[in-house]
C-alpha cells in the first residue's frame, strides 16, 4: 500500500472540501490511504499527487465520483438510534388517526438501512393510506447499493422479528447468509443522488426530514448552509433529525429544540 504524505493529504482534504463541504480530519490519513490507494494501482500511478492532479483536470468525471464515494461512505444499520424510530412512530400514528399523508426524507441515506428501516414503520403503520419516502446520498454507488435492498444477515440485527418476517427475504443456496427486502416495499422508496452542500432540488416540503451523522463532518459555515437549505423544505410542525453526537444549536435557522439531536419548524 502505498503511503500518502501530510503535504498530499492536505490537497485531498481542500478536494473532498470542494466537492461536498466535508472536513477530514487530520487523524483520517489511514483512511484516504486505504480507500485510494488501489484507485492508484488501478491507474498505474506511484504517487497521490499523480491521482489528485487526475482528479482535479476533470478528464474523468466518473473517476471524480468514484473518489467521492470512496471519501464520504460511512457506516450505517438498521434502525440506528432507537429513540428516533420511536418518534417516527409516534408521528406516523398520529398521522394514520388523522388519515393524513406524510413524506419523509432520508437525506444522507447511505447504503440504504436507515431508509429501510423508516418504510418499514410507515409501511406497517399508514397501512392504506398515503405516504412518500425518499432517500438521497451524495454517493452514487451507495444509492446503486441501497435499490438492489440486498445485505449480509449479520447487518440486520437490530430489525424487530415481525418486520423481517414481514418486509424481508432470507438468502438461500448461494445467497444463504443474506437478506433481500421485499420488492413491494423497495417499490416504494425513491431514491436520488443529492449534494446536501449545493442548491437543493425541488422535492416539496417534508414532515420528517433524517439527516443523521453527516452533520458532524461539516465545518460550521458549511452546516449553517445545509441546515438552512432543509429547513426550507420542512413543512411547519415538521421534523428534522440528526445524530445523537450532533446539533444544530451553533446554526442560524427557525428549527427549534424539542430533545437532544430533535428540531422542529414552528
């Protein structure tokens, strides 16, 4: 593998900076290594310099992506953080009472669980009645991940019984080891790639609006922007969640705190 140096490192931290507002810490050096480097061997390349200038004269846009993906993927399972799927719950039930429609936006869905997760609670709670559920990434390959529905049984864990009985496939033969969630609930979700820190495209307004454990890789102007641009598509009484280690208490916006890592629009 091949090392990078601090002076490479720091152009990589201004380009994925550019490319989507996400700060790199200077302790994610093993990272860029073992994520990039066998795009360099792929390329025949010795250096990381040799790779950024690839990058940067925007020859290959699809190579641009490529790296992005590579540079802003993160972990995620289902049903992360059990008390925001009580809330959603709880919303969602107060909603159906109401014969209310509801919309809601994963918005940096990952490869797909967090989103799962959330239809499975509207798919079992509004029954009949209507409800829209999208989930956006800025990783193409993630999203391309999150359609096929498809992952290792070990990552669904957190899934209560009913709803893997329900909503889910058990693998067989050479697919033994896996689950598949079931089409009629895949057929549900939209799903579409969206750079949180460009302008937003216009997807209407939003009574729950998941935006977890991205928030934290942004440097303050750049959450400032993001935050605003999201509350501008959540609709009054709406819902905006981030991560339990995040807040939005240090942003400019007229969400207000109902719980920690919870706000809602007046």
């Amino acid at each position: 593998m091949i090392d990078i140096k601090d002076h490479e490192f720091a152009k990589y931290q201004s380009f994925i900076f550019d490319e989507a507002g996400i700060t790199l810490a200077s302790t994610k050096k093993a990272l860029v290594t073992g994520r990039l480097s066998k795009r360099l061997q792929h390329h025949g390349l010795s250096t990381y310099t040799e790779y950024l200038s690839l990058l940067s004269s925007k020859r290959d846009p699809a190579e641009v992506q490529i790296a992005i993906d590579l540079l802003t993927t993160n972990e995620t399972y289902f049903f992360r953080e059990p008390k925001h799927f009580d809330l959603l719950r709880k919303l969602v039930m107060e909603a159906a009472a109401a014969n209310r429609p509801l919309r809601v936006w994963s918005a940096a869905c990952s490869s797909g669980e967090e989103v799962y997760s959330i239809a499975m609670v509207l798919a079992d709670c509004m029954e009949n009645r209507p409800w829209e559920l999208f989930g956006s990434d800025i990783s193409a390959r993630v999203l391309r991940h999150a359609s096929f529905g498809h992952y290792p049984e070990g990552r669904t864990t957190h899934i209560p019984p009913d709803y893997l009985k329900r909503f889910c496939l058990k693998g067989t033969g050479p697919q033994a080891g896996t689950l598949l969630i079931q089409r009629s609930l895949r057929d549900r979700v939209r799903f579409m790639q969206v750079n949180l820190d460009r302008p937003l495209p216009n997807l209407g307004q939003f009574d729950l609006i998941f935006v977890r454990n991205v928030m934290i890789y942004f440097s303050s102007e750049t959450k400032q922007g993001v935050a605003q641009r999201l509350a501008q598509h959540l609709k009054p009484g709406g819902h905006l969640l981030v991560g339990h280690s995040e807040t939005l208490n240090d942003t400019r916006t007229d969400l207000r705190p109902v719980a920690p890592s919870i706000y809602t629009k007046p």
